[in-house]
C-alpha cells in the first residue's frame, strides 16, 4: 500500500501535493490541518487518516481524534500531533510507549523532517514528515511517501515542495531515503 504522509498544512495546501500523492491508496495527516477546507480537499482525492493538532478550532477538536492506532499491512501505527523525538518523547508520549509500542510512530508539531529507528522501543519506526504548509519556522515545505507491503516500510522518499511562503512550485523535487 502506498502512503502519502503530510503534516502541519496549517490552512494552506499546495497543488502540487495532489500530483505527488496520485499513486497513493491513503493520504495520512499527523495534525495542525488549519481548518476544514483542506481536510475536505485531501478527502475528496484520497481516503484520508488524521489526528487533530494543536491549532485546530474546538470543531475540528471534537470530530478528529488525538490518538489514532491502527493496522496496516501487518503493522500496528500510531499517529498523534505532539510526540517529541527520541530519546525526547514528551511524558504522555513515554508513558504510553511503556505499555503499548507500534511498530511505527508517526508525530508532526516541530515541523522538523525526521525518519529514524528507536532501539529503546524494540526498533520502532519514529516518522515525522516535517511541515507542508507555509507558517513556521521551517525552510523547505515537505510530505513523505512511502510503501507498507507485507509488514515492511519500502521506498521512503521526501518530497520537498519548495521554500516556505514560495509560491507552489512547477517542478518539485523527489529525494529516496532508501
């Protein structure tokens, strides 16, 4: 299955994320979508799996879950807004992870790109995709995309959409983590 992962969109969604996700089976969001019209947008292109952020109105709050857990391709997900990073999970994050590891972890907030393994939580996948929209403190706009394919993570490639407050770029650019 093939995942198109955003973050921090904060009420703008660039064009050109539709291009990039076109393949993709489901479109996962970690939160701070801004308001209703761009999960309705990212609704109508794909099914959609989304946490609620910390920015979002009591509306918003009250529709969308802050914890979402769930299986995929023989793997258990966790996606939530605010996490942390390793070794730094916030204290809700850390309590949880003692007693329940995913085996992917997907967090957004920091706005920051990051993609590792976390040996402490039996070799956990720690996903944050950076932020896609243009508020922040963030340089580059970024989304992730990756497979999940009989209980593996597969062709994980950044994508950057261009600068932060940039117009949406004509041609953007594909980097393989692989």
């Amino acid at each position: 299955m093939k995942i198109g992962l955003l973050s921090d969109t904060h009420s703008f969604l660039d064009p050109a994320i539709q291009e990039h996700f076109k393949a993709c089976k489901e479109i996962w969001h970690a939160g701070d979508i801004g308001d209703q019209r761009v999960l309705t947008t990212l609704q109508q292109w794909k099914p959609v799996r989304v946490v609620f952020g910390n920015i979002e109105t009591p509306e918003l709050q009250r529709t969308l879950p802050e914890d979402l857990w769930f299986e995929c391709e023989g793997l258990t997900i966790w996606m939530t807004h605010i996490g942390g990073a390793p070794p730094n999970y916030n204290p809700r994050i850390k309590k949880v992870l003692k007693e329940r590891t995913p085996d992917i972890f997907i967090c957004g907030h920091s706005h920051i790109l990051r993609v590792l393994r976390d040996a402490k939580y039996n070799n956990m996948l720690y996903i944050n995709p950076g932020a896609a929209g243009n508020h922040g403190f963030h340089y580059m706009k970024t989304l992730l995309r990756f497979d999940i394919e009989q209980g593996q993570v597969k062709n994980m490639e950044v994508i950057e959409l261009g600068k932060r407050g940039a117009l949406p770029a004509t041609k953007q650019e594909t980097n393989s983590l692989d």
